[in-house]
C-alpha cells in the first residue's frame, strides 16, 4: 500500500468515528467483493484517492468525499443515504464528481486518418478550442475547486493503474489526461500534479519515444546526479557561511514528459538541454531568496541570461521562484531554483496550498505574448484567489471563495458519447440537438435527459446527459421557435419550415373541388343539390349562394371533398338535370 493511502487507514484506526474514519469504513463495506482490472480491491483506489488529497493538505471533508467518490456511481449508494451520514457537503462534493465521470475526451480523427492530416493547423485549432471547452466545462460542473481536486486525485491514482486496461482504453485515457486534468492543474497552479499526470500519461502517448528517450538519457541522468550530490555539501557550506540556513536542498530530475517537449524545440538534441537535473534550495524567507543568490553567484560565476526572477515576475499561473545557471566545480553548468517553502508549496500544489498560506500577493503581473487569450482565463482564478487570500483564517469564507461562479451564463451539456456542447443558459434539447448536427435537429422527436423521457422544450442544466429521440424524414414545429434558445437552433428551424412550405406548394395536388352551380331559385333547390351529392358518397366542405346579375339567377358555390375528375363528371350531369339549375361548372383546388 502506498503512504498516502496506509496514513488514510492509519487514521481510521485512530479514529473511526471522525469523518475521514467513518467514510473509511463506509466506503469499505459499499465495494466490498468489488475489484479493479487489476485485481486488486476496488477499496484501494478509494483510500489512494483520499490519501492523495490529504498529502495536498486538503480538509476533512474532501478528503471524505475523495474516499466515497466512486461509491453512488459504481455501488449505487443513492446520494441520500450519503447526505443522511455525512452531511450535506460531503454529498455535494460526491455529487459533483459523480458528474464529472460524464465528460469524456476523444480526439477528433483525422479525415484520412494520415499523420500530415493530424497536423493540419484548422483540424489543430479545433482540437485545442474542443479541449479548453472541456477544461471550461470541468470546471463550470464543478461549482467548487474541490470537486476538481478530488477529480485530480482520483485520475492520477487511475494513471498510476492505468497498465491494467486494454490499450485503446489507455490511449483514451491518457490524452484525456494530458489535454485536460494535466493542463487544468496547471492552469490552477498544480504544477506538481500536472507534471506526475504528464508523466503517467507521456509512456502511453508517445511509447516510441519514451523508450529512446529512457535509453538515451539513463546514463547521463545518473552522472548529473551524482555530480549534483558531490556539490550539494558545497553550497550548503557556502550558503552558511553567510548565515543562510537553507530548510532543505533537492536534487530534482527533470520530469521525461517536460524533456521532451523541449526536445523537440532543440532539434532533439539532448547535448543543448542543461537542466537535467537540477538543484533546488529551499530557504526560509523571501530576503533570503535574493541573498542565496549573490553567495552562489560569488562563489560560481553565472552565465548570462541565464537568471530569471520569476518572484518579482512570476509566471501568470503564480509559478514563484528564482533560476539561475552557474558555472560549478570541474567547469559544469549547475542549474538552481531558489524559493521559500511558501513559494514552493504554492508551485507544487497550487490553489490547493492557499490552505496554508495567507499571503497576498502584490503585482502579479502577466507578460508574455502568447498570453494575451488566456488572462481573462488567468485573470478570473486570480481574481478568486485574492478574493480568499485575504481571509483564509476564515474557513467560512474560504469555502465561498471556492464556489466557482464564472460562466454562469453558460451551460456545458453531455452527448451520451461524452462530447461536451457549450449552450448558453435557458438552452432546451432543441438547441442540443441543433448544435450537434443540423439533421438531428431537423428530425428531433423528443429527448432523454440523465436517462429520463423529457420535452424538448425542457431547461438543460450544466452537466445534463442529453440523448436526443429521432425520426428520419420528421419534420421541424413551427412551435419550437417558442423555446429554441440558440440562433444556430431558431435559424435551422426557420430554413427547414421555409423549406417545408415551398415544398408542400410545388408538390401540392388539388385536395378538393369548387362546384359553380347556376341556379333559378325555388323552395327544395338546395336540398335537391346537397341530395345528389350525398348520393354519389361525396362530402360537402361547404355551400353558398349569392345573388348573379340581374337577381334572376343565382350561383350557389360548393365545395366538395373529392378530386376524380370522372367521379365529378358524373355528378355534374346529374345536377344539370335537377329542375331550376342552368348551368353547372367546376375546378379543383
Ligand atoms: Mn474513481
């Protein structure tokens, strides 16, 4: 059993009836007998997924919720019987991450499934605004951060397993992982868990590769290291010198994921990448930051352009840190990140750290010229976090600050496959239907929302699973201009209704036929006329008479329910013999 996980067991033992105790036990008896594919106890993955949110120092009750989180999906515990023992919040998060399970990401194949074709930049600007919807969506479903937390802790526990799948799974999975929950951590400040997803993800993504780059960096990633090493008693001894006490000094790897993305921008050239291993620093306050380095710098000359005070401008997702590169002992580059412990729990574990530090944060500019589409992005999780910032003695407050209340006037509805379509709110199955293909709408019959029959004219909210009921050859309802929301939805159905009338005209035979009958008036004329029809099995529309020219004659006008011409003919030689009628003709209409 991993440490996270035996401390969740641990505490459980010490305290069964606290809630992370009882949500422990709980969690136990729902998947007793049940295994993962690996076959290993299901129980295990609830443990590792509450384990993990408590390494990040997260409260009780996501950590709770984190070990139950799989229980009203897969055990079919109803969501009561949860909110009935541990509480209206512990329910919510569960809830909420229940729903998350909904979305899934896929790649949108390429047209001729060739590898130039994946490269196409439209089809690659369309796969990377399909995946920030779904990022957006993540988190609109979510409403809290905390739902998104236990959502990044059960997905790494699953990476960490991932092996036990059959292979198009993992593949699915692993690039869900990547463009998704691996980059939503980031844009969360997670860096930490957002490098172990890529990481898990980067083997099953890029297996060739992977095993190049394993190969090719082995011995060269245990030299650096223990280079590293025979130089760490040094710095720490020149640090002190200058009564800096460094809280701890890491030599860190750098993540095989990260290598090769900036492979790929040197040629894949591993002779220009210098920050293999790197050496990390860890001191108390943030003067000391500054001091570190002019010691390092004094004792070891630094190359150029090589210092990057990220503290002074940290990176938008609030990445703290000084960078520099020295020239150590025997004439090697020694990279080295310099920060307070603040700053690097902040850096690990992002908006999840703000539990433990108040700190508010002055000037966090955003530079940078890829940038600008994403600050309104950056702009709102900061917003958020000073909003908390502030007052995160206030555990009340902190809890609000959580709530996520951007798109608000969106809503992210589900296809039963798990693609994700953005509506905006008031959106009904109509518009659902509209914006997944045009025919679908055109020939909607009703839906299925969340696996319930419902009308089209139905709500949607964020989340809902949407099935859309089709008919070939249905026609759209005038009626559902009512409450279609979207003008993608209003503007299909107004083409389709034009089209149907133009149609029903060029197709449209005669449906019935005007009889123009010429009359001298007497008493019984007209039941003597409505007598012969009746008599030949024809319906009679309607019957009028008016007064012709002169006021000798009249026309009585009959429309009657038939369109064979013999049939008529018929009937029109037998009304030109009724008494008082002169002349009879006739059209269809
Ligand atoms: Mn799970």
């Amino acid at each position: 059993m991993h440490a996270r996980a035996a401390a969740i067991k641990e505490l459980y033992k010490k305290e069964p009836d606290s809630m992370i105790g009882r949500a422990y036990a709980f969690a136990e008896k729902a998947h007793a007998g049940q295994k993962r594919k690996s076959g290993e106890p299901y129980f295990n993955h609830s443990i590792a997924t509450g384990g993990i949110l408590r390494s990040w120092h997260l409260d009780d009750a996501t950590v709770a919720a984190g070990i139950l989180h799989d229980t009203v999906e897969d055990t079919g515990v109803p969501l009561e019987t949860i909110k009935k023992e541990f509480g209206e919040e512990v329910a919510f998060l569960v809830d909420g991450v229940t729903k998350l399970g909904h979305i899934k990401y896929r790649e949108i194949p390429a047209r001729d499934g060739s590898a130039a074709a994946k490269k196409e930049p439209i089809r690659q600007s369309m796969e990377e605004a399909r995946a920030e919807n779904l990022r957006k969506m993540v988190l609109a479903l979510s409403q809290d951060l905390r739902v998104v937390f236990i959502k990044l802790a059960d997905r790494l526990h699953n990476m960490q397993t991932l092996s036990a799948l059959p292979p198009a799974k993992q593949k699915r999975i692993a690039l869900e992982t990547d463009e998704i929950y691996a980059s939503l951590a980031y844009r969360l400040g997670m860096h930490n868990v957002s490098g172990e997803l890529q990481d898990l993800a980067f083997p099953y993504l890029h297996p060739r590769e992977y095993e190049w780059l394993l190969s090719a960096t082995k011995e060269r990633y245990a030299e650096r290291a223990k280079y590293l090493e025979k130089i760490k008693p040094q710095i720490k001894k020149i640090l002190e010198d200058h009564d800096i006490k460094p809280l701890d000094i890491e030599i860190r790897a750098k993540r095989y994921s990260s290598l090769y993305k900036k492979l790929l921008k040197r040629d894949m050239d591993i002779e220009r990448v210098h920050d293999l291993v790197a050496m990390r620093i860890i001191v108390k306050t943030l003067p000391e930051c500054y001091a570190a380095l002019g010691v390092i710098h004094e004792a070891w000359p630094p190359l150029p352009r090589r210092i990057k005070d990220y503290i002074a401008m940290p990176k938008p997702n609030a990445y703290r840190s000084l960078h520099t590169t020295v020239i150590g002992p025997d004439g090697k580059r020694v990279e080295i990140q310099i920060r307070t412990k603040e700053m690097h729990d902040e850096n690990e574990y992002g908006v999840a750290a703000h539990w433990l530090y108040k700190q508010k944060q002055e000037g966090a500019a955003i530079s940078g010229k890829k940038l600008a589409q994403e600050i309104a992005w950056v702009q709102q999780l900061k917003n958020w976090q000073e909003r908390f910032t502030g007052n995160a003695d206030d555990p009340e407050e902190f809890i609000r600050a959580m709530k996520i209340d951007f798109f608000t006037d969106r809503i992210f509805a589900v296809t039963p496959r798990g693609d994700v379509i953005d509506l905006p709110a008031g959106s009904t199955p109509i518009d659902f239907a509209y914006h997944v293909h045009s025919e679908i709408g055109n020939s909607a019959t009703g839906a299925k929302v969340n696996g319930v029959m419902s009308t089209l004219d139905h709500p949607l909210k964020s989340g809902d699973v949407v099935e859309i009921l089709a008919q070939k050859g249905k026609k759209p309802s005038e009626d559902w201009l009512r409450f279609a929301k979207t003008t993608i939805a209003r503007d299909h159905i107004r083409l389709a209704l034009r089209k149907k009338n133009v149609f029903a005209r060029m197709l449209s035979l005669p449906s019935h036929a005007e009889l123009k009958i010429t009359v001298e008036d007497r008493v019984g004329l007209i039941k003597d006329i409505s007598g012969s029809i009746a008599e030949m099995h024809i319906g009679i529309m309607s019957f009028h008479t008016e007064p012709a020219a002169g006021k000798r004659f009249h026309i009585t006008k009959v429309d009657i329910q038939s369109t064979d011409k013999k049939k008529i003919e018929k009937l029109v030689a037998k009304l030109r013999d009724i008494k008082g009628v002169r002349d009879v003709g006739y059209r269809l209409i």
